[in-house]
C-alpha cells in the first residue's frame, strides 16, 4: 500500500513523457511544428543549391571545381570572389589567379557571428544532400571557444531549432550553465519545438507543414554567391588608418570585443571543444575534403587575443585538427601582400583572392 502513492504521479509524468515524444515522429513533427529558424532555412536553402549543381555535374553541364565557405563574418569577405574581382587583383600571380579561377566559390552558408554548432550542422547539411564539393573551407576563429561569448553555443541553441538527434548529442556536452536547459528540451522537445497538435491536425486537413509560406528557402537560389568588391567599399592599409578611422575601427572597437563581445571573459568552453570533436568525426565519415583556416585579425586586437589566453586555444584547436589528419593553415603567422582591413577584426575583402589562394594552397 506504502506504493501506491507513488503509482499515480509517475504513471502521469509517463504518460505525458510518452505523449510528449509524438513532436518528434516526422509525419507529426512537420505538421505542428514551429516554423523553420534561421539556421534551418539556411541549411535548407543551400540543400536546393547543392542538389541543383549535385544535377549538373551529373550532366558534365558544371565544369568547375566547388570550395564550399563554413564561418563566420571573418569568411564573409570571400564573397569578394567574382572572376573579374580575381582577375584584378595586385595581389597574387598570373598562375595563382589561374588556379583560383577554376573554382566556384560557394559562400551562402556562412552564418556571421556562428560557432562550431552551425560549422557541424551546416557540415553536415553538405554530406547529406548528396553533393560532393571538391574542397570545403571551415574557418576556426579562437573567440569561437569562449564560453563567455553572446554567441556560445548555448545562445545558439536557443535561438534556433535542430533536430532532436542532436539535441541529445548536445544534452552529453553541455556545461552546468545550460545543461537543464537542454535536457529539459531533450526530455519535454515539445515545448522546445513549439509544438501545437491543434496546428497539426489543421495542417493535416489542409495538406500543409510547418514549410508552406516559407519563401526564405526557394529565395536563396537567388542570392548571389560571389560579388566585386563595391566602389564605396571602406578599408585601409594597417599601418595607414586615418587617426580617427584607426581609433573608431581599431582601438574602440577591439576594446568592445573584449569587454562586451567575443573576447569577453575569455573563459575555454569544453562545449565548443566538443563540438569541434564532432565535427571531425562528421568529416572522416563523409569522406570529402576539408581545409580549416584561422583568418588574420589586425596586430593590436592580435595582441589582445593572445592577452586573453587564445595562443592556447590556438594550439588546442590546430592539433586536434592536424591530428584527424586535416590541413590547418594560420593567416595570422602568415606573411601577406595584401594588408589591408576594414576594422580590427576583420581582414579586407580586397584580400579576398589572396586569402583563398593561401589556403587552397594546402591542396595544389
């Protein structure tokens, strides 16, 4: 008798554990689910992309070689990859510019201000659409790691929907910080993903799922992929900012980064390092071709990383890479014709074909 008071409770939280567990049965899911995040729309935009030139190449109708971009606003700048943009550029040679040309540079998927969370996801978005790019370019950016960043991967979580098998995967590697929040959205994903049976039986009676007024996906074949470098385009050499310039892009805006951005608190996060972990593992199963690059930043925000401790986690994250067997090329130990920037952080997109060209270099 001393049980069966128990019997009650935990029968209902079963019973609604179980109920609960109808948000993640795919026919159910897409019919009352929330409407796709930003992340989603992106990885299914350049899914239609990749299944497009997966159809050309299979018609020999695509004869280029394709670099596929992951990063952050730091690979931004390769948009600035347009043929004739390369082609004028003072900063490479004849036959640099040759090899160069020989590859379609895909740039959608870079995501401003990711983590090692889209870097898997959208990795992984390429090795399951089917389409084999001949070389996929993953920028590593150290701040990437900070547990204390407004952009850890505890923020991106929450700000964007994933599919329940990885948010077990992050339930396994989350830090105390966030750790109840997403086993909470592990154990209960119908309160993470939105869910409402209401909207699932309305859209299953009118033959509609959580994508039919989403116009953002089929727009993305439209966006452009590489551009010119606009006339109005802003940047200066880095030992010839104007005083005012190098004040406002240089010294005030490094000291945001580290007091209220990226560099904040610079604290390891074992998350991202986790993160990074699978993504490896992502990469030797797909078997396709990768190159991790660190972009250079200006030498006064550098001087503020490695005060900051990132020199560690520059050495952590190069041999975790080198020693899944993976090119990893450092642009801030590398010496570079083109020295210009926009801000402290951020290389010119006048470097654009330079920084390419060094970091194909680990393949030619």
């Amino acid at each position: 008798m001393k049980y069966k008071i128990f019997f009650l409770p935990i029968s209902l939280f079963l019973f609604i554990f179980l109920i609960d567990k109808i948000s993640i049965i795919p026919g159910i899911h897409e019919l009352g689910r929330i409407e796709n995040s930003p992340l989603e729309n992106i990885a299914d935009g350049v899914r239609r992309i990749y299944a497009s030139k997966k159809l050309d190449k299979e018609k020999t109708i695509y004869n280029k070689k394709t670099a596929i971009i992951l990063g952050t606003s730091r690979s931004d700048i390769l948009k600035f990859s347009s043929s004739d943009f390369i082609r004028d550029s003072k900063f490479i040679s004849f036959d640099e510019k040759k090899m160069l040309l020989h590859y379609d540079v895909e740039t959608r998927s870079v995501v401003k201000a990711s983590d090692f969370l889209y870097n898997y996801f959208l990795f992984k978005n390429i090795k399951d659409s089917g389409f084999k790019p001949e070389i996929v370019l993953i920028e590593v950016s150290p701040e990437t790691t900070n547990l204390n960043s407004p952009f850890h991967v505890s923020s991106q979580y929450s700000t964007n929907i994933i599919p329940y098998k990885l948010l077990l995967n992050l339930v396994t590697i989350a830090e105390k910080s966030w750790f109840k929040q997403v086993l909470t959205s592990a154990i209960f994903p119908s309160s993470y993903y939105k869910f409402k049976p209401e909207k699932a039986i309305s859209n299953f009676f009118t033959n509609k799922d959580y994508l039919t007024n989403n116009n953002v996906i089929a727009a993305y074949e439209f966006f452009p992929s590489t551009t010119p470098l606009p006339t109005s385009y802003e940047d200066y050499r880095s030992d010839n900012f104007p005083p005012e310039k190098y004040q406002e892009r240089i010294l005030d805006y490094s000291n945001f980064l580290k007091q209220d951005n990226i560099l904040r608190d610079y604290s390891i996060s074992k998350s991202e390092l986790a993160l990074l972990d699978l993504l490896l593992k992502e990469i030797h199963e797909s078997n396709l071709n990768v190159i991790f690059w660190r972009p250079k930043v200006h030498n006064y925000y550098y001087t503020m990383q490695l005060d900051s401790g990132l020199g560690k986690i520059d050495e952590i994250i190069e041999t975790k890479i080198r020693n899944a067997g993976y090119p990893y090329i450092n642009l801030q130990l590398t010496k570079m014709n083109c020295d210009y920037f926009t801000d402290a952080s951020h290389h010119s997109g006048r470097c654009a074909p330079e920084i390419l060209n060094k970091v194909l270099s680990a393949v030619h």
